[in-house]
C-alpha cells in the first residue's frame, strides 16, 4: 500500500462517528460538514480546547486523548497537502468536501498501483528468460511462490480492466 491509502485508512479509522461525538458532548467542538477547511478549523479548535482543560463535564464512553486528536490532524493535513499537489494548486477549493478529496486520492493511488504492476509484468514478460539453473527445494518453493504471485497480480489487472 502506498503511503497516501495508508493515511486515508488511518483517518478513516481516528476520525470515526464516535470521535465526532466525543468533541461534540465532551469538548463543544461540533463537525457539522464535511467541508474541508471547515473540519481543519474545527479540528484546530478542538486541539485547542483539549490543551485548554475546556470540556462540559459530561460523561462519554471512551474519551479522546491528545494524540488521537494529532494523528487526525496530522493524516488530515498530509492528505489535504497530496490533494494539493495531486491538482497542482496553492490553496484548498472552498466547496471540497472530504469524502470528494478522499475518493480522488484514493483512485488516483489506484491507478499508479495498477500501472507500476503492469510495467512489472510486462519488463518479466518481455526479458529474456535467465538460463537454468539447479535449484535447491526451498529455492523451487520461492520461484514457485512468485510465480504464483505474479499470477495473481495479472489477474487482478485483467479483473480492473474490465
């Protein structure tokens, strides 16, 4: 995986319902869109008043500590800043949604993933085969195991293709 799917499942996995309700009853920080700049401004906010000791007071299930709130806004930066360089921009559209932004990083991602396999494939397919060699047993098992690989990858291509 690269690292752009990466920071996306980890946002994914951090940045769920039940985070967004812990600021909302714990912290007063409410995430009512998913407008990009919005839920920076608000993650901002959020960061502040844990720093600050500003809650409610209320009780919630499973309260959230300073580094959930780092990781969600470091990856959300990160992949604000992909998505930047991805468009070639300077500045965040004002009306980027974050589902949008995650859905074109991830299918962009997809798409280099599936040329750098099918230029692996094809460089195997079109060099010249090495001459034999004697092999021992576990070194029969791990060409078989690549070569099985390989088959699966090919697969997987033809599977996207159509």
């Amino acid at each position: 995986m690269t690292p752009v799917i990466n920071l996306i499942n980890l946002l994914d996995s951090t940045f769920t319902t039940s985070f967004r309700h812990t600021s909302s009853v714990l912290y007063g920080v409410t995430f009512e869109t998913s407008n990009v700049t919005e839920t920076y401004s608000k993650l901002i906010e959020l960061e502040k008043n844990y720093t600050n000791g500003i809650n409610t007071g209320k009780h919630v299930g499973l309260p959230i500590t300073l580094s959930d709130i780092t990781n969600v806004k470091h990856s959300f930066n990160s992949l604000v800043q992909a998505y930047l360089e991805l468009h070639g921009i300077n500045a965040v559209p004002s009306r980027l949604r974050l589902n949008d932004m995650l859905k074109e990083l991830r299918v962009n991602e997809e798409k280099k993933d599936v040329i750098n396999m099918s230029e692996k494939v094809l460089k195997n397919i079109l060099a010249p085969n090495p001459p034999e060699r004697k092999l021992t047993y576990k070194q029969k098992i791990k060409e078989a195991a690549l070569k099985k690989s390989e088959e699966r990858k090919l697969e997987m291509i033809k599977k996207l293709g159509k």
